[in-house]
C-alpha cells in the first residue's frame, strides 16, 4: 500500500525570519527526485517545521534567562534602594517592604509582613497619618507628608512619604509608599533656623550699624542700628545708595573702593563721615569686607559712630599739648632750681672755704703768743662747719625732691657700719657730755641700703639724739629682727621728749616744733631728709616718744645675706692715713700747680702748702696760663678749679691729656660745685679725685700725698 499524496503541491507560505533560518540550515541537503517530489516537499516541509520549533525554543529559552536576570536586576534595586518602599492593603497591612524599610522600621523583614503600619507611628503623629492613609486610598494622585517614627528600641525618626493607590488585577487596591529618612535634614534645617535667628538677634541688638551694599553701591540690608545712626526706616533699604549718606569721597572713588574689595574679597578699616537725614555730620569708622552671596558679589559693612570719640580725641590732644608745654616749663624751672642750687652751693662754698679754711691755717699755725685766740678760731670753725651742714641739708632735700637722689640695693654689714658711725659721733657726745652705747655683734649681720644712705641716716638720728637730750644723758644704739626679713635699729636718747602733738607734726619740713627760739640750731629739714632716705632704700621709720622720758627713734630695713666676694675693707677703699713723712724721705722737692681765679682760694692753699717744707707750689689764674705753666714746669700734682672765667677746667683737663708732654702729670680738681652729679661729671672726665670746697685741711693733706705718690710710683 503506497502513500497517495496530493497531486499538486500547495503554494507556499509566506518566509518568517526563523523560516529562513531554517531553511537556510538545510540548503545543503539533495534535491528530491521526480517520482518521490510530493513526498519529498513534504518531508521537507517538516525538517523545515522542526529546525524553526528548535530556533524558536532556543529563542524562548535565551528569553528566560534575560527575563530572570531583569527580574533579579530589579529586585536588587527594590531590595536595597537607598529609600523604604513598602505595600500597604486596604486595611493598612504591609504586604511588601524592602530591606531599607525593614532597617528603617527596626525589625526583620519576616516579621513585619501583616503588621500595621500604625504601631510604628509616633503617639502624636497618628491621628494625622490616619486622615492620610483614608485620603490616599480614596483618590489617585501622588501624596506627599511628614511623619515621626517609633521604632521598637524607642528610637525616633522623622520620614518622608510619598504614597500612591494602585489598583490591582483583583480589583482590591493597595498603596505603593516610598519612605526617605529626613531625620538629618530636619536636624540641620532646624540647626540653620536657629542660626538664622541667632544671626538676627545679633544684628538686631548689635550697636555698630550692620548694612550690605551691591557693587552698585545700592543698600541691600540694613539692621535697625545703622537706620537710626542715619535717621531712616526700613524703607531705605532697596532704594538708596552709599552716596546718599557718604559725604567724605565722590562716586567715582567710592565705586572703585567698591569693586576693589569685591574682586579681592579683601577688607579695610577706614574713617570716612556721614550725613543724617536731618544734615547733621558724624565721623564713621567703617570695617568692610567684600562677600558673595548666591554667586553675587557684595560689600559687607559694619559702621560705627566715632564722633564723641573723635572730640574727645581732640580734646584730649589739646591737653596732651598743654601738659607737655606744662611739662616743659616744669622741667625748665626743675633745671633752672637744680642750677641755682648749683650755683647757690658753688657761690656759698666758696667763701666758706676761706673762712673755714683760714681758720683751720690758723690753728695749725698757733703759737703760744696766740694761744688766747684759741676760742676765737674754734667759733669760726664751729659756725662754718654748721653753715656747711646747713647747706648740704638743704641741697640733700631738694635733690630728693627733684627725683634726682639715687640710692643702690647693696649688702652692707651692720657692724662695721656702726663702728664707723661711733667714731664720727663720738667726739659731738663728748663735747655735749653725752655717753654712747652701742652693741655688740657675735655674728655677721647685714642689710640691704645704700651704704653713704645709711650711715647719713644714722649720723642725723644720733646728732638729734646727741642735740636734744639733757646735760649728762645717753644715747643708746640698738638692734633687733622684726619678722624674718626685716631688721630694725633704734637710737634711743633720755631727752626731753615729745607730746603726741609734737609726733604728729615731726616729719613736716623747716617745722622744728617750738625749737626755732631755742639753743639747739637747726633747719627743721634733717628728719625729712632722713625718712626720704629710708623710703629710698624700700625701708620704714618711726618714732616713740612721751613727754620727760625720751624718744627712740627706729628704722627698718630688708635682710641681706653676706655678699660672695668680702672686700679687704668695709666700703671699698683704703682708709688712708697721712704719708708726709714718706714723701719726705724721698729727699726731693714736689711740685703743686694750683689753677684758680679767686685770691682767697690761692692765698689759703698757699698757706696750707707753706706748712709743708716737701711742697713747692706754682699757681695760675686762668687756664691758658695754667696749662702753660704745665708744659714748662712739669708739676706732680696740678689741682684745677673747675668754675674758671675763662676756660672751665674740663677744658684745661682735655688740653692737658692731649698733650705728650702734659698727659702723664696727674689732676685733681678742687671745686665748690658740690652736687653728686658734678662729683660724677668730673671723676668721668678723667680727675684722679675731686675734693669740694670748703676744704677740711686733713682729708685735703692726705689726697695730695695719695697723688704724689701714685705718681712717683710710675
């Protein structure tokens, strides 16, 4: 039984891609023969029909597999997008959530699937979030609010939710919700409010006038301050410029100011005036700084209101001027005092020197046949020594009051300080009758004063206690610790005493208490000099005292310990004793040159050196005259005046060091300028001594024979 197939061959069908493919794959295959060819197309129909099936498998297949890995792709992207997605049923069930809404909601994915969404909301929030979900599931259309979240470990969270119904294929609605943590945003929102507010505050109580302008110089803000220093409201702002207050520049060099600051963001401080709108003119100092703001370019402003300032400044000019012309002619009349006392002590030394110094001749002349003339010299010399003490008082008084008294902070051992006061004060106790007691160290003992200081200190209270105590009285000098640091010394005297009265007006000068028509002679100064002493040298003095039984007066000064390098005698120099007779042994003559311009002064050191038969003396009266007697006579000694009429004796002194054949021979000026600073002058300027006037004929003797032989020994 054969196959009977159709006698004709059905058309065709139209060629599909995979058709083609198909038939493409079986292109090589051998053509049928003519008494099988229905047959054959058949066959061929379905070799082409399977090889299409198998491509069209293939293709569904390589279909799945993109599918699934979409379907991954999106899942992935659902899963772990940066946002909670969640579906929510009609009943306000999730159905659906994310792994960033299960991390948001604080529980695992597993257990959150059927719950309400409500038991996450916050107490206060879900009133609101009910009213929410209603509407949202009521009407199409994206909704978009805030709520506050409770997550089961009591942590809050503020989100974001953006809802949307959407209407499933069984007809029963869900809401698709998408759910953003803003708990930062909200935190960083609420941080810039309230510095917006803080920055308000401030601008709005700050004093100085806060103002921003555009590069147009056009006022674009403006705190209340600097409406009110102008005398505007707030409707200037917007529609003024910096030219309508600024008088003290042109447009023209304010916009360049302007647009300077602003392209460098740099910033100024200037002053610069403005005008209020009532005219009135202030000095405005101005703090600027170019800003951008928006990408826009402005001046930032703070303005001050300098105008009291300014005329207090210039008050205060004014009476800087005037203080310093006051100052001025202070010091001018300061220098004009200090040079009439100079000049006062030169001119009252100078006379003194011949009365005190004649007499001193006289005495060390006297002979038997003047012997009644003995009382008569010692007046003189009493007189003049207490006129000499007068004096130095008065100079001493007025150098502290000028502020020119110095004093240096040294260790001074108290014992040898002591005993070298005894021996200055003993021989004005004997004279009065007066019995000293002093004390009795067995340890080293110092304190820190200036040395000439403290023995001036000393010798004024023992000549106090020695000048008004009674016939046959004592004086006792004592010493104690007051605390650790400080040293007290008392010189206790068995006078007369004084009431409280008395003690009261005691330190007041040229106020000598009721003494001024007694026997005792006196300025009344000598106490204020010595507390000004003491308060120099950082100490304190007092004074006990009651009427019929005595006075102790007391001072106080700071302990010191014992100075590293000890010195071979107490005050650094030698105690030079008289040397004549060792001069002499020299068997030769020595030569004195004697510059002055006074007689007396030349007749009273002609005779002093008359009295010694080792000195030859020349003399000159002026200082050419002496110099040339130098060069031609060669002296060992020249002793200079220092007040010639022609040239001063630093004058004569420079020429003489100058000088080869002068520069060796030794100098030592013998002057009445007896102020501390003429003493330094002189010593600097190269005088091997300086001895004031009056002369006192020993301490005089000595120097010369100290300069003799200095010089012989060179």
């Amino acid at each position: 039984m054969s196959l009977k197939l159709p006698s004709t061959v059905p058309p065709p069908r139209p060629l599909t891609p995979l058709r083609c493919d198909a038939e493409s794959q079986l292109a090589d295959a051998p053509e049928p023969g003519s008494a099988t060819c229905h047959a054959a197309e058949l066959l061929y129909e379905l070799q082409v029909h399977q090889a299409e099936l198998e491509m069209q498998n293939e293709h569904l297949r390589q279909s799945q597999i993109a599918l699934e890995a979409s379907r991954e792709r999106y899942a992935n992207l659902y899963e772990f997008a940066p946002v909670a997605y969640l579906t929510l049923s009609s009943s306000c069930l999730i159905t659906e959530i994310n792994h960033t809404g299960a991390t948001m909601l604080g529980m695992e994915r597993s257990q959150l699937l059927n719950r309400r969404v409500d038991a996450f909301v916050a107490e206060s929030d879900r009133d609101r979030w009910q009213r929410q979900f209603v509407s949202a599931m009521a009407q199409e259309g994206m909704r978009t609010f805030d709520l506050t979240l409770m997550r089961p470990d009591a942590s809050q969270c503020t989100v974001q939710l953006r809802c949307l119904r959407q209407d499933s294929w069984d007809s029963k609605p869900t809401l698709q919700v998408m759910m953003m943590d803003i708990t930062e945003r909200e935190r960083s929102e609420r941080a810039v409010e309230r510095e917006c507010v803080r920055l308000q505050t401030i601008l709005r109580m700050a004093s100085d006038g806060i103002h921003i302008l555009d590069s147009d110089g056009l006022l674009v803000e403006a705190n209340e301050a600097f409406l009110t220093m102008l005398g505007y409201d707030q409707s200037a702002v917007g529609r003024m410029r910096v030219t309508d207050w600024d008088t003290f520049d042109t447009w023209p060099v304010i916009q360049a100011r302007i647009a300077d600051l602003i392209a460098r963001r740099g910033h100024e401080v200037f002053e610069t005036r403005h005008r209020r709108r009532d005219g009135l003119i202030l000095d405005i100092e101005i703090n600027v700084s170019g800003i951008e703001i928006d990408g826009k370019c402005y001046l930032y402003a703070a303005s001050r209101d300098i105008t009291k300032r300014k005329r207090l400044e210039h008050l205060l000019q004014e009476k800087n001027i005037e203080l310093e012309r006051s100052k001025v002619a202070a010091e001018n009349a300061n220098s004009a005092k200090s040079e009439f006392l100079a000049s006062m002590s030169h001119e009252l030394r100078t006379p003194l020197n011949a009365i005190l110094g004649f007499a001193q001749l006289m005495e060390a002349a006297r002979t038997p046949s003047l012997e009644n003339q003995k009382q008569s010299i010692e007046q003189i010399l009493k007189a003049g020594w207490h006129l000499l003490g007068l004096i130095n008082e008065i100079l001493d008084l007025a150098k502290i009051e000028s502020g020119k008294m110095t004093v240096s902070r040294d260790s001074i051992p108290l014992p040898e300080l002591l005993t070298d006061c005894h021996a200055m004060i003993e021989p004005q106790a004997q004279n009065a009758g007066i019995h000293l007691t002093f004390p009795h160290f067995d340890n080293p003992c110092h304190v820190l004063g200036d040395l000439t200081g403290i023995k001036q200190v000393m010798i004024n209270l023992l000549s106090n206690a020695i000048k008004y105590n009674r016939v046959d009285g004592q004086v006792r000098v004592t010493y104690a610790m007051n605390g650790e640091q400080r040293l007290r010394i008392s010189v206790e005297d068995t006078g007369v005493g004084m009431s409280p009265e008395q003690l009261s007006q005691l330190f007041q000068p040229f106020n000598r208490l009721g003494q001024e028509c007694g026997s005792v002679e006196g300025t009344g100064i000598g106490l204020v000099v010595t507390r000004q002493l003491v308060e120099l040298m950082g100490g304190t003095i007092g004074v006990e005292s009651n009427v019929d039984a005595g006075s102790v007066f007391w001072f106080e000064l700071a302990v010191a310990s014992a100075p590293k390098m000890a010195s071979g005698n107490f005050n650094g120099k030698v105690k030079r004793a008289r040397e004549s007779d060792q001069i002499q042994e020299l068997a030769i003559q020595r030569t004195v040159l004697y510059v002055e311009d006074k007689l007396s002064n030349l007749a009273l050191v002609e005779g002093l050196i008359g009295l010694r038969s080792d000195l030859k003396l020349l003399t000159a009266i002026d200082g050419q005259q002496g110099f040339r007697i130098a060069r031609s006579g060669q002296p060992d000694l020249i002793l200079m005046d220092i007040n010639l009429h022609t040239i001063s004796g630093f004058e004569v002194l420079k020429m003489l060091r100058e000088d080869p054949l002068t520069a060796h021979i030794p100098v030592m000026a013998l002057s009445a300028r007896a102020i501390a600073s003429d003493i330094e002058k002189g010593l600097d300027a190269g005088f091997l001594q300086y001895i004031t006037k009056p002369i006192k004929v020993d301490e005089f003797m000595n120097a010369i024979d100290m300069a003799l032989r200095n010089s012989s020994c060179r």
